[in-house]
C-alpha cells in the first residue's frame, strides 16, 4: 500500500496551491475517512536499524485483502496468563499521544503531539527501555496530533507507519509524509473494517475512517479500539458527535475512553457515552488552553456516565496497566518537571473490571464528597459529605474553570453529613482560598479532584 504515499504528497502539494485554509474556530482542531474492506494482518518485528523495519502487511490465513474481519481472528479474547498491557496517554499539553506497550513486548505510538513534544514522547519512549516503535499512527493530520513525529521518526527507527489517508494541505502533515518517504518506512492507509495485530495477545480494530470524505479531517480520523481479554480501550482522537454517530454501530462498552477532542463540547455526545459506558476517561490537554478545555458540558456528562475522569493538565502522563482482568491507573501529577526527564509516577488506583457498572466516580472515605453551591459573585464554594464516614481531603485539589487557579487541601476532614465553605475575594468561610477574587462572574465551574488527580464533582455558576 506504500504506492499511496506519492498520490498523497502531490495531492497535498495540489491542494496547498489552489486551495486557501479556513481558520480553524476556537473549541475544534482536526481528522479523516474511508468504507470497510480488509483485514491486516501485521508482523510486528523488531524494525532495522536502518528504520526500514521489517513489519509486513499481509492477509490473515485463509483470506484475501477484501475479506472482512474474521470472527475468530486472534487477540484481545484470552490474556493467555503472559504479561502486561500498558497503555499511556502522555503529558503533551494541548496534543495527544499514547504509547501501546503490548504484553509480548511490541510498541506502538499513537500521534506524537505538537512539535514541542517531540522531545517529551522522545524522552518517554527511552526512559521506558524503547529503542524502536513496532508501529507508528497517527489518528489524523492536525499539527497537535503529528508535529512531534519528526523528532521521534529521527531518534527511534518504526517498522510500519499507519495514516488514515485522507489528504491535508498544512505543511506539517506534508513535511511528515516528506520524512517516511525519505526514511523509506513502510507506510499504510487504514479503513474501518481491518485490524492490526500487533500482538497476539490483544487485538486493534479500526472503527473509522470509511473513506465517504466529508470533507473535515475530525469526521475522517482513525478511530482504534483495543482489546485484552475483558478490559478495552477506545482512542477516540479528535472524534466530533457526526463521526460517533457514523460509527455507532460499531461502538460497544469500554473500560477505559482516551476523551475526544481534549474534552470539546463537540464530542462525547449523551447518545456516544450511553453506548460506550467507559469505568475510565481521560483527557487529554493543557492547563489554561486558550479553548477552555475540557469544557463544562462534557465533564458534566461524563460524570452523569458514572465514569472517573482523568486530565494529563491536571495529573500529568496517565498510565492503566492490565493483566486482562484487572487494571490500574498511575497517574504523574507533578507533570513534566524537564525536558530529557520523566517524573516518577505519583499516584495509583487499581480496581477489577465489572460487566455491570456499580461504582461511583470516586471512591472517598466512606463518602460521598461533592461540590454543593457555588456562589459566583459572593465568592463563595462549599463542598458537602453526604456519606456516613470521615472523608479526608489531604491532598485534594479545587480549581476554576481552565485550572486558572487550584487551591490544594491540607489537613482537612470533613465529618459525614457536614459541609465546608472556601471563600475568596473579601468573602469569609471555613476555609481562605487567596485575598484576591478567583471567580468569573459571568460564568464560570468549580472542579473537585481528590489525592490521585481524579475529578469527582463539578458545579457550574
């Protein structure tokens, strides 16, 4: 399939010429599209030094490259008792990347971030023991998906790289296209209806692009859900509510939902989390982005979803570990402290994966903490204990909307069934956030995170 590599640089080229890029509007960033035809089946060796990589792209037994995924293709039905799956969404600001580290020992990337962040995937992927990527992807051409790769393409050889093919005109996405083909790595369109097999312990499916070219890169990304044993994953990219819908189909429960588009309002639609029902989010984004991700709505809905929520702005690089059976969540809170240097993980919550969803979105002390009032202009928060136990707040975060500013709890136990009231500005209460006014009086939402980073409440004034 590498024979689409020259059609998509001079199609680019063409475009770039005749065409004219619209702005893009505050709160949307990028994606791609496709119909289902074949299945792939990929060897995921250890790529050559010489980054050529020695990953082939072949039919599964007994088919051809037109035959729909085989029911009983391989992965993701049996741990098999072997190892580890981890699964990272790092700290890339406002960008994403996630880092697949299969049980029997192959890597895969997911989009490398914006060009800043070549250096911090970089840094991971040789901190965690990565000297090659298997596979590489990225999930569609927007400059926060892809602009990191040209670091990690020059540092890290890749055995195959995978593009959902649809066509973009920004230099970045054509300097990216540049840089495989003078690499000479094995490159390969995907379309819904394939599924990479990386590992056979696990199994990828592409749930998007189907290649109807909408004409807007989020309604054509690549959309991969992973499977080991009964946990799952979905990588959701900058997905808006018309491709969920297009898939919809397709879509089944997930343990673990990377958000789309950093939390937009545009994406997670009621309809998509009814269906998905993910025990894990996160979101991934940058601390005062100037789009106000994630924003209100969405958090709203995934709270309603029962869903713990996790935010790399907030927590830094979100790793779940599994065995198939069970996983946990580490999450780094201190961030990235310097470029070439991986904070150690900070924080771990490990619980069983359950068919039917009974758990809240957080477990406190025995209760149930949440933000009950938010008074906006009398510059007043207070925070509730409807439990029947002590709930300590040692180490739990309250912030504003866009994290603009955080106040982090001491020593502090709320006793069942009492509230606590933080006050800022020239207002009093329980607590003293700052002398200065914290909240927007045309609007603004309060964000609750206990010790590990997770959101469990939100209010909205």
């Amino acid at each position: 399939m590498r024979q689409y590599l020259p059609f998509l640089l001079l199609f680019c080229a063409l475009l770039t010429a005749g065409c004219c890029l619209a702005t893009p509007t505050p709160g949307s960033s990028g994606g791609d599209s496709r119909t289902p035809s074949e299945t792939i089946s990929v060897e995921a060796t250890t790529p050559t030094t010489d980054g050529t990589g020695s990953a082939e792209i072949t039919p599964v037994a007994g088919s051809t490259l037109a035959t729909p995924v085989p029911t009983d293709t391989p992965g993701g039905t049996t741990p098999g008792g072997a190892g580890t799956l981890r699964v990272s969404i790092l700290d890339v600001g406002q960008g994403d990347s996630i880092l697949i580290q299969s049980p029997g020992g192959k890597t895969m990337l997911l989009d490398a971030g914006d060009s800043d962040a070549g250096d911090r995937v970089a840094a991971t992927l040789s901190a965690r023991g990565i000297s090659s990527l298997d596979a590489a992807a990225i999930s569609h051409a927007h400059a926060d998906h892809i602009g990191g790769y040209q670091t990690v393409l020059a540092r890290f050889p890749v055995g195959r790289f995978y593009d959902p093919g649809y066509p973009h005109t920004s230099s970045t996405y054509e300097k990216l296209l540049t840089t495989i083909d003078q690499r000479n790595l094995r490159y390969s369109t995907l379309t819904a209806g394939q599924t990479i097999n990386l590992d056979p312990a696990i199994r990828i499916d592409v749930l998007s692009p189907d290649r109807r070219n909408t004409g807007d890169l989020n309604d054509n990304m690549l959309v991969l859900r992973l499977r080991y044993g009964s946990v799952s994953f979905l990588f959701a990219g900058d997905m808006e509510e018309p491709l969920e819908q297009r898939i919809a189909s397709s879509l089944q429960p997930t343990t673990v939902l990377k958000v789309a588009h950093h939390g937009s309002r545009t994406s997670s639609s009621h309809a998509f989390l009814a269906t998905v029902k993910p025990q894990v989010a996160v979101i991934s984004l940058s601390a005062g982005n100037s789009y106000n991700h994630p924003h209100a709505a969405v958090v709203q809905r995934l709270l309603s979803a029962d869903t713990s929520i996790y935010r790399t702005d907030q927590s830094g690089t979100v790793t779940i570990s599994t065995d198939g059976t069970t996983y946990t969540v580490t999450t780094d809170r201190s961030g990235w402290s310097a470029p070439g240097q991986v904070p150690l993980p900070t924080a771990t919550t490990q619980r069983p994966v359950s068919a039917s969803r009974t758990e809240g979105p957080v477990a406190t002390s025995g209760g149930a903490v949440a933000i009950t009032a938010l008074d906006l202009k009398g510059e007043t928060l207070t925070i509730t204990n409807s439990g029947s136990s002590p709930a300590s707040l040692a180490g739990w975060k309250l912030t504003d909307e866009g994290a603009k500013h955080t106040y982090t709890f001491a020593r502090t136990t709320l006793p069942a069934g009492t509230s606590v009231t933080v006050a800022s500005g020239n207002a009093t209460g329980d607590i003293k956030w700052k002398g200065d006014n914290v909240w927007n009086n045309n609007g603004d939402t309060a964000y609750l995170y206990n010790a590990a980073g997770t959101l469990v409440s939100s209010r909205k004034g």
